[in-house]
C-alpha cells in the first residue's frame, strides 16, 4: 500500500501518475495562474495609468500608493492555488504588529516590511513573466497532442474523409497516416503530462518561496515561536509571582496576625515575672516577622499594582523613597501585565538606588506612552558616576527589559546628573468594567 502523494513531487515517480488526478490539477494550476496573471496585468496597468493621471491634482498619488499593496491580494490568491499540486497550506509569513490601530498605522507598518515588498515583487513577475510562460506551457504540453490526437477525427468531419489540416502546417490525406499521427499525438500527451507536472511543481516551489512562510518553519517561523514562547514564558512567570503573592498574604500573613494578637492576649493576662518579659519578647518578634512578610509580599507584587496600574504604584514607590521624588506619568490606561511589572520593579530599582548611593536632594520620574512605547525616565540630581556593572542590580533589570524587547539606557557622568531611561513596546489594554479588580490583559 503506497502513502498517498502529499504534493506534486511525490506524485511525478509514481506509476500510476498518467492514472491519477495530478496531471489534471497541473493543468488547472497553470490555467488558473495565466487567467490570474492576464488580470492581475490589467489591474496593475489600470492603477498606474489612473494614478498616474491623477497625479497633477495629487489625487492620483494615494492610489499610487495603494497600488504597492497590490501584491498582498495576490500572495493570497497564490496561496490558496498552491492547494491544487500541493497538500500542505501555505501560511503567509507572520506579518509586524501595528504599534496602533487605525488604517494609518496598518498602512505604514505594511509599507516598512520586507515581505510587502517581496510580494509587490511576486505581484508583478507574475503579471509580466510567469502567466505567459503558463499559458505557453499549457499550450505546447496539452494543445499540441490532443490536436494531433484529434486528427482522424478532423479529416472525418472538416476534410470530408480526403484531408485534413494537421497544426495548420501540413495536410494528411491518408488514413494510415492520419492514424499515425493520431498515436504519436496519445504518445506526447503522456509526455506532456510529466512536463505539465514538472512546470507546475517548479511554478509552484517558485511561489511558495516568494509569498509563503518556509517549510517545516525556518528560521523567520522558529524566530517568531521562540518569541511567542519567551512571551508566554514571562506571562507564567507574573502569574507564579502573583499566585505566591496571593497565598502569602491570604494564608501565612493572616496566620502571623492571628498569632502575634493571641500572643498579646497572652501578654496582657500574664502576671508579671520571666513569663511576662519572654511573651512580650515573642510578642515583639512576631510583629517585625510581621513587617519583614509584608515586605515580602509587596516586593513580590504589590497590590496597588495590580489593582489600580501603574501610576499609582509609581505613585506608592514615590512616597516611600527616602528622597522626595516628582512623579509626572502620562499613561492612556492599563498596560499589560509583564510590561507594568518590568517597569515598576525597574522604578523601585532605581529609587533604591537614589536613596542608598547618589546622595541626590531630589529625583523625578517621567514618561508616557508614545508611538506604541511604555517611555520612563528616572532623573536624580546626585552626583553620578553610577555604573551598571558594578553591583547596581540594573543589569538584571536590562535582563528583565529585554525579554519584553525593550532597552534600558544608563548616562550618569561623574558629578551628575544620573538618568536611567526604560523603553518598552506594548499596546495598552482595552479598557476595563468599573470596579473590575482583574488583572489586565496579557
């Protein structure tokens, strides 16, 4: 039991190809594609011609612009036909996300990608090149026989049984020879099919490389799936961090609670004596365990964090630095959930960092979110000479940043100022129910 052909490749070798439906949907591939091709011609013809003439009242600019896009339509239409000599889809290559919505955004992101370019490519050796070549293989390797194949048949009905024209260049007049001609017509038929399959195979490898994603992946795909992959992974690595934070503060910070307030208890019903001075000393333990764990809990992730966004755990961070600091965030909403969490930690960083070495009087953090970037900006008036490598903890912060493809900059000459910029891309989250205490979107 031989495997069922998956494309035209695998089919051409088989014994039993002349029998099967390949050589027809060889056929139909190319047909298709000169049928495809004489109209993809005239649309782009058409285009340029209207652009072109409405170019001197700068209405015809837009539509020139637009017809640079003309090969997206097409690279789809040719994926879809590659269905015909190939089993397996044809995905497109994954295109750039726009850093907005809108058709402007769209529109400017497709203009910048290689693969609109290779398709704009495709588009027009297709309308110039490919579809005539098509059309001339269709021709010689299937009109060609079934004419000489049809021969009998032509001197029977046109010639009246004395002649017949044979490819309009010479006249049969022999019914031996009208039948000869009849066989070797049937012989290069069989042939023509290989050389239909074969063209139609070619044409189609052709294709797939110009507009279709890479077999088994390649290197473009497994770059894509390791970044979706190192996305999902930092997306499990917030919710770890948030699920440790939840349990904590619902299970062992209620536990502390409840016994530092029984040792009180204790303390209050003791007499005074050694038993007295040793509840009063566990009484005082429990409550700095009590402090350290909801340390703990907010440095894991705070609350405020989760619950209201980021400027106002910016805001929060602010207020427990040790040296004031002017906090001034532009932010449409909420941002998600990796993006707020890598900025935040990179503010308190810094804000640590302030408080413990720069002898600053005074720091600010700035920033918004522009041209679809999270920008952040943490300015203190030291005196500088701050270095990443040396033990700052900022390098595990860039760490952080960049598996969100984002960058951290560090310029702090000596004497100061010191300035840490974060730039990180992210699209903001929708927005919200009121009092939706959810996380937002991932």
């Amino acid at each position: 039991m031989h495997p069922r052909p998956r494309d035209l490749w695998q089919a051409l070798p088989a014994p039993r190809y002349l029998l099967s439906a390949w050589p027809w949907r060889s056929v139909a591939y190319l047909v298709t594609g000169a049928a495809a091709g004489a109209a993809t011609l005239v649309a782009v013809v058409a285009a340029v011609a209207v652009g072109g003439v409405l170019t001197v009242v700068l209405v015809g600019l837009p539509m020139l612009v637009l017809t640079s896009l003309v090969g997206i339509p097409v690279a789809r239409l040719e994926r879809h036909r590659l269905r015909l000599v190939d089993r397996v889809p044809a995905p497109a290559r994954t295109p750039r996300q726009p850093p907005a919505t809108g058709p402007w955004a769209w529109l400017t992101t497709r203009l910048r990608e290689r693969a609109t370019w290779r398709e704009l490519g495709h588009a027009l050796l297709f309308a110039l090149v490919l579809w005539p070549v098509d059309a001339v293989v269709v021709a010689c390797a299937l009109a060609v026989p079934l004419h000489l194949a049809a021969t009998p048949l032509l001197m029977s009905t046109l010639g009246g049984g004395e002649e017949a024209k044979v490819l309009k260049q010479w006249t049969v007049t022999a019914w031996p020879t009208a039948f000869g001609v009849a066989v070797l017509g049937l012989a290069l038929l069989a042939a023509g099919a290989y050389v239909l399959g074969l063209a139609a195979g070619a044409r189609a490898e052709l294709t797939r490389v110009l507009v279709a994603a890479p077999r088994g992946g390649g290197p473009e795909a497994r770059v894509v799936e390791l970044t979706r992959s190192r996305v999902r992974l930092v997306d499990a690595f917030e919710a770890e961090r948030r699920r440790i934070e939840r349990d904590l503060h619902d299970g062992a910070q209620q536990r502390l609670v409840a016994l530092t307030m029984a040792l009180g208890l204790a303390r209050l019903d003791a007499p005074p004596g050694p038993l007295a001075d040793q509840l009063a000393r566990a009484h005082g333990e429990a409550g700095k365990a009590l402090e350290e764990l909801r340390e703990l809990i907010h440095g894991i992730h705070p609350k405020v964090l989760a619950d209201y966004g980021l400027t106002a755990a910016v805001a929060d961070a602010a207020d427990r630095s040790a040296v004031p600091v002017d906090v001034r965030l532009d932010l449409p909403g909420r941002l998600p959930q990796a993006v707020e969490a890598a900025a935040y930690f990179v503010v308190c960083e810094a804000l640590a960092n302030v408080g413990r070495h720069s002898g600053a009087d005074r720091a600010e953090v700035t920033g918004g979110h522009r041209d679809g970037r999270l920008v952040l900006r943490i300015r203190d008036d030291g005196r500088g000479g701050a270095d990443a490598g040396a033990g700052s903890g900022l390098t595990g912060l860039a760490d952080r940043v960049s598996v969100l493809d984002g960058r951290l900059s560090l310029s702090s000459p000596p004497g100061g100022p010191t300035l840490l910029c974060v730039e990180i891309p992210c699209t903001p989250c929708p927005p919200r129910a009121p009092y939706e205490r959810t996380a937002p979107c991932a």
